[in-house]
C-alpha cells in the first residue's frame, strides 16, 4: 500500500475551512495562522493536482471535485478519531469482545435494549450473543464459552444474584380442544393432547423440566418455535408470560383453566465466568443488565 501523501492534519485543515466557513474562521477555530490554514490547503490541492476551492467573489466555495473530498475526508477524520477512541478503550483495559449466553425465556426487548445501551457507550466492543435452552447457559460457563450468563440452572462452583423471576403459565389456542372442554382441567386431561417441549441446549447434561406427561409431544430446539405452534393451535405448554403478554392480550393465547399447576415460576441468575478478574466491559454490561431489568419490572408492577 503506498504511504499516504496528504497528512490527517491537513484533511482536518480543510475540513475546518468548510465546516466554519472561511480561512479566517478555521484559522481561529484551529488557533492557527491564517497563512498556515491557506498553505495546508494550497499544498493539498498541489499533491492531489485538483482545486477544492474556487473564489465567488470574497467566499471559497467547494468545486465538484473539493464536494467528493469533504465526503471522503470527513468519514476519514471520523473513522481515525474512532480508532484513537478503541486504542484508548483497549489500554484502559476494555475488551474487543464479550461473550454472552443468555437462556430464551429471558425477554428479548430487554436484552437488546441492554446491549444497545452498552453498545452506544462502547461501540467498539463485540457482543457475541449464544441464545440456549436450560442448561445451556451454565454449560457455556463450565466450557470457558461465556463471559457473562444469565441462566436458571447455576453451575457447580459458581455463585450469582438472582435477576429476574419470571412467571410461566399454562396456555393454548382459544379453539383448542382442551378449551372446548368447558370446565376445569385435571392433569389427566392433559395427558391425552399434544405438548410441545423446548430442548435443552446443553450436551454435557441436558436436563428436563416441569411437568411432562403428555403422551403426545413435539420438541423443538427454540423457545419462539414452541410459541408459534401453540399460537397456531397444535398444542399446550407452560410459557414465559412476558414472552406471550401480546398474544394473551390479542387473544390469540389463551391460559388453560388446570385445577392445579397452572401457573409456575423460575429464577434467573445473571452469572460472571470469573466476577474478581471480569474486565471492565462484562462490568458495565451486567450493571446494564440490572438496571434494565429493574426498570422493566417496575413498568409491569
């Protein structure tokens, strides 16, 4: 690649005689000589053979061809204060990238809400987002996968606050044929229609959970699958309430009327692979995390 011939100091000269209005005006905004603003420009035109400026009068307008090289040089100047910015994040010790595993019943307007925070604050770390299913999350911690978790099942040799309690209910399609039933389900009931089961996205131990007797059964590995299939009336589970508050409102969901167990909780857990050495940007993120989290609850309450 061959060096450069216009230096980042002069494109920011030319920039500033644009954007102020005048070489007198850059010259004060850039506490220089206005002799040495004209001569930054004028070598500049010298070493790429084109005029940026032509005089109307008093004013220096841009040329067609000086219009294509503020466009160039702005996204240039920007992108090289970009760069200072991540060199100075990676020496103060924040990570190029965070990898996070986040188990499906966690609400999504949440998390990216979270991460689009973090993201505006630290543009230049990556998220790698790894979406898992019961154990998954915990596993990717025991595998060195995750930085960050938020996970219901804590893994042995960890510790974590709880994040968010989240309530599932019992649910179907309001034509269903256990709604048409009319009266008060019994777990018998249940057991002759088909539920639909989210698989657990661990491999070390995957593990089942809550109430599986029904002898006919779909298991999908997505939580948004299970919900379209039981929104498109081909079976029951217990689901996430914030996952479905739409789909229940717009009665397209519909809670089952079980005698018992219609409704059950889970913990999440939001979980550091290693809390005392995490860097700064797993910090922040989980703080986010919190304060979202908290935020949100207070809007449902």
């Amino acid at each position: 690649m061959p060096a450069a011939r216009i230096s980042l100091a002069q494109w920011q000269t030319f920039l500033a005689v644009v954007d102020h209005g005048g070489y007198a005006q850059a010259a004060e905004a850039l506490n220089k000589g206005q002799s040495t603003v004209s001569y930054a420009v004028g070598r500049l035109e010298s070493l790429l053979d084109v005029k940026v400026f032509r005089l109307e009068g008093r004013r220096a307008v841009l040329t067609e061809a000086g219009q294509l090289l503020y466009r160039r040089a702005r996204l240039l100047v920007e992108e090289a204060g970009e760069l200072e910015k991540a060199a100075r994040n990676v020496a103060a010790g924040w990570e190029a990238e965070i990898r996070l595993a986040v188990d499906q019943i966690f609400p999504m307007d949440t998390l990216f809400d979270s991460l689009a925070r973090f993201s505006d604050e630290q543009p230049h770390t990556r998220i790698e987002l790894r979406e898992s299913v019961l154990s998954g999350a915990s596993e990717a911690l025991l595998q060195g996968e995750a930085d960050l978790a938020i996970s219901g099942k804590l893994p042995q040799g960890f510790l974590a606050d709880p994040l968010l309690n989240l309530r599932f209910i019992a649910v179907a399609h309001p034509e269903h044929a256990l709604h048409r039933l009319g009266r008060t389900l019994e777990f018998e009931d249940l057991q002759r229609h088909r539920q639909i089961v989210v698989r657990d996205s661990g491999s070390l131990r995957a593990t089942d959970s809550g109430w599986l007797g029904a002898e006919q059964r779909w298991t999908v590995s997505q939580m948004s699958t299970s919900i379209r299939a039981i929104a498109a009336g081909n079976g029951f589970a217990w689901l996430p309430e914030l996952k479905i508050a739409d789909l229940l409102a717009a009665g397209k969901l519909k809670p089952l009327p079980l005698r018992e167990g219609r409704e059950r909780s889970a913990q999440l857990f939001l979980i550091y692979a290693d809390r005392e050495y995490a860097g700064p940007g797993v910090k922040r993120l989980g703080e986010l995390l919190r304060q979202t989290v908290a935020r949100d609850c207070a809007r449902h309450e």
